[in-house]
C-alpha cells in the first residue's frame, strides 16, 4: 500500500517537474506573482536561523533554498525529483554552504540531532497519514532538542490552478494536521512537538481570497508525564477539555454571537472605549476565542487585529466567521503567546480577555507584550484573579484542575509595573462579574428548553452549576475578576 502511494506521488510529480519551471512546481499559472510576495512572509515568519544547521525538505527548484542559506550556516537541500534537485543546484550551487540531496523523504535516513532548524514547504500532502507521523517521529530524531519545525500546506482543496490528469494530493484540514503532527512522538517517547504558531499565508487571501494556506511553527520539547492532566501538550488539554468546539459553543450560546469571555459585546464595548483606537492601528488580541471582540474592533474602529489563541478549535471557528463577515482587517492565528516571537514595536494594542489565567510566568509573558508595542502603545487585559491568602481548599482544587495560575489584581499590576509598564490602572472589578453572572445565569435559565435542544440538558446542568459555583466562590472572596490598563512609555529607546 505504501510503495503504490509512493509510485502515485512520483508519477504526479514525473507529469509536472518537465521543464523544472516555477510554474510546474507551484502549479500555478501566477507563480511569479505570488512567489515575489509570499517569500518575505514567509522568511518573516521563521526564528533567526543565525548560525543554524538548516534541513530543508520539499526544496524544489530552491525558491527558498538561497534564502535559508544566506541566513543559516549550512542548508542541506532535499527533494523527490532529479530535476528539481538540478536546476536548484544550478541556481544556488554557487554557495558554498549548501548539500543537494535527491531523495524520498519517506526513506530518508540523517543522523540524530543533526539539525536546529527544519522547513518544509508543500511536501506533507504527498504523503499518507501514516507516512507523516512516521516522518515526524524521524523529524524530532534529526532535530537538536529545542528546535524548530516548520511546514505549509494546502489545506481543504486544491490551490493551484494547473491542469492535472490525476491528483493524489491529501487536502487535510489544519485540525488534522494539529493533531497528528502533536500526536507523534520520538522514539523514546520523551519529546514531541508544541505549536508555536499556525496561520493562513497572508499572500493568497490577498491575491487569490485563499485562506486555505496554511503554514506551522512547531517547537521539540519534552514530553512531561502527566505535566498536562494526561494530555500530551497544554494544547491537546485545552481543546479536549474547556475548548472542546461543543464547549466553545456551548459558552458563546451563554455570552452572545461571537463572544466566550466575561459580558460578551456589552463589556468588550465598555473596555475598548478606553483603547481610543484609531483606523490603521495594529492590534494583537491574545487569547482572542472566536473573535466576537477581534470583528467588532475592525468594524467599529478600522484597526487592524491579529487574534491569537493556543486552542485549535477557538481558531477553526474564528476563521469560519471570518468568512462570514468578509473583514479583511482582521487575521487569526494559532499561537502560543509565551513563545511567539514578533519584531519589537510591531503592534499599537496588546489585549486580552480572561486568558492569561492559563499561563504561569507572567512577568515573563508581560516582558513579552512590552517588546511587541510601539512607545506609547496601551494594554488592556481583564483575567481572573484571587483574593488573599490563604485561599479555601475548594478554590485551591478548582485551579489546580483547570490548570489556572491566579495573583491579586495589586499582584498582578505591580507584575506589569515591574516590566517597566506607566500609567498601571489595576482594578478589582469582581461586582460587576457577580452582577453579569447573575444576568447570564437568569438569562440561560429563561432559555432552558432551547438550550437543551441545541446540546442537552447535561450542559445545560454543566453551565447552571458552573455558574453558581463561580457565584459562590466570589461569595467566599476567593475568586475575583481584574481590568488591568498601562502604556508603554513614549520614550521608551528600541
């Protein structure tokens, strides 16, 4: 079964690498077009390859081979097809820090922590599942640990618009690609991979209103026993447990179309009053859910937004409204906030609704948000906090399993202060999270039989109890809800 996949896929390629053209090996009659605007994205969005042995997979005729080489220190340059591999010597050859090598990745055999650094451009579709998750087993055994992994793919449907007498192309869905490539473990089953950063190549919803372009950034880290409640990455934990997409939209039926964060638009209205946005500003929503907050900033205010959430499935479904609202403003991605690297100055507006619950080292994360804004940039962030300690035992077992780690609003500000944040306004705005709870929780009961028939009545259970339990931990003065507001300073020297 697998030797007749691998003869499928070489007799496609044997049908379009001719003449070894730009055109056959994007299959696409605008190539050139798309080529010239995409590679600045892309080599935008990689880690510094300074000093770094590079493997590249998938290399073509070497559209991204040259560029990888004038960053790192050595590229070994791997594709199927001979002719390829030739006219890619031809054109980069020249470079003393490049080893062409003609092979089927499937067979390919490299030594162990031989790389820092892996890219693959277009090459995980011509491959079956299993033939991927064997190939990522060999990938986190090439790779030194820490490294990077990054890949494109066309997700959905064919892209490309060149004629084909057969496609045997695998056209996943980027959940399947989360998944399996998430999955797979080394050898030894000690490390695997953590998505840095997933997203949908900006060059193609441009030219061609494609959003189905996908590219990664994973990361090789070890795998921790039971560091995640039995789940193999932080990810897999939040879209398997609170972000399943039936509990995603279980919450939005709760907090209104397009919202899963405390108040819905009522409260997003309220908070981003105080931003003073003006059209063409950049904004970065980290934790940015199904984008009901991302949609209205564009719309209301002409901002430009990136939404950035860890879970998978709040992605999926913010990239489904997307379409549906037809704002080309506004752009989603997968990423891990404590990992993500954006140039300094890069954004006007870091926000953020009831997400950095989830994370551990805050100062590390703020120090983090400080670099991405422009002098003068503003935060606003609202999260769940504690009251002071000692804390009861219920509230303790509560975080522990939602995995949360909680300050007090005057922590968590002077957190933000010690960043070097002016301007730090931290309020405990737990009363009106107990009155917005009460609403919700009067409002879901008056909508009972048709919370039921859209889910059922164990959710229904599961949202009553959830909220009346909130309501009493508030009661106890364990749980409480912060707004959190600074700037960064004018003079701030990049």
């Amino acid at each position: 079964m697998a030797d007749d996949a691998r003869e499928t896929m070489k007799k496609f390629w044997e049908e379009h690498s001719h003449d070894a053209t730009l055109e056959e090996m994007m299959l696409d009659s605008s190539a050139k077009l798309l080529s010239s605007e995409e590679k600045p994205e892309i080599i935008a969005l990689l880690p510094s390859l300074d000093g770094l042995n590079v493997l590249e997979l998938g290399a073509g005729i070497g559209r991204y081979t040259g560029h990888l080489a004038k960053l790192a220190s050595h590229v070994t340059a791997v594709d199927f097809m001979q002719k390829f591999i030739e006219k890619n010597r031809e054109d980069n050859g020249h470079r003393d820090n490049i080893t062409f090598l003609q092979a089927d990745v499937t067979s390919l055999e490299l030594p162990n922590q031989s790389f820092d650094f892996i890219f693959s451009n277009w090459l995980l579709m011509y491959l079956t599942d299993a033939e991927l998750v064997a190939l990522g087993q060999k990938l986190l055994g090439w790779l030194k640990p820490g490294g990077y992994l990054f890949y494109r793919e066309s997700c959905f449907y064919q892209s490309g618009d060149s004629e084909r007498t057969f496609n045997p192309t695998v056209y996943r869905t980027p959940a399947q690609y989360n998944h399996l490539m998430t999955s797979v473990t080394s050898l030894s089953g000690s490390d695997g991979f953590e998505i840095v950063m997933a997203k949908s190549v900006q060059t193609y919803i441009k030219i061609k209103k494609n959003q189905n372009q996908v590219c990664w950034l994973l990361q090789m880290v070890p795998r921790v026993p039971d560091a995640h409640q039995g789940y193999g990455t932080f990810q897999q934990f939040l879209d398997n447990q609170q972000y399943s997409r039936r509990g995603i939209l279980r919450y939005e039926k709760i907090f209104g179309e397009g919202f899963v964060s405390t108040g819905g638009l009522e409260t997003t209205k309220e908070f981003i009053s105080k931003l003073n946005l003006l059209p063409g500003q950049r904004v970065i929503d980290v934790g940015c859910g199904i984008g009901g907050g991302d949609f209205y900033m564009a719309k209301m205010y002409g901002a430009e937004v990136l939404g950035m959430d860890l879970s998978s499935n709040m992605v999926e479904i913010a990239m489904e409204r997307a379409i549906e609202e037809k704002t080309p403003l506004v752009q989603f991605e997968i990423g891990d906030a404590t990992k993500r690297i954006f140039p300094d100055a890069s954004f006007d507006v870091v926000y953020s609704r009831d997400t950095i619950l989830h994370i551990t080292d805050k100062p590390a994360l703020f120090k983090r948000f400080f670099s991405w804004l422009k002098p003068g940039g503003k935060l606003l962030i609202t999260d769940y906090c504690c009251g002071p300690r000692p804390l009861s035992p219920v509230f303790q077992e509560y975080v522990r399993q939602r995995g949360y780690t909680l300050y007090t609003t005057q922590e968590y500000g002077q957190f933000l202060e010690n960043v070097g944040f002016v301007n730090v306004d931290a309020q405990d705005r737990t009363k009106q999270f107990v009155d917005i709870l009460n609403i919700e929780l009067r409002r879901t009961q008056e909508i009972k039989e048709e919370f039921i028939k859209s889910f059922s009545e164990e959710d229904y259970n599961y949202i009553i109890t959830g909220w009346k339990e909130k309501l009493h931990r508030c009661s106890l003065g364990d749980q409480r809800w912060g707004l959190f507001y600074a700037e960064k300073p004018q003079d701030t020297i990049l």
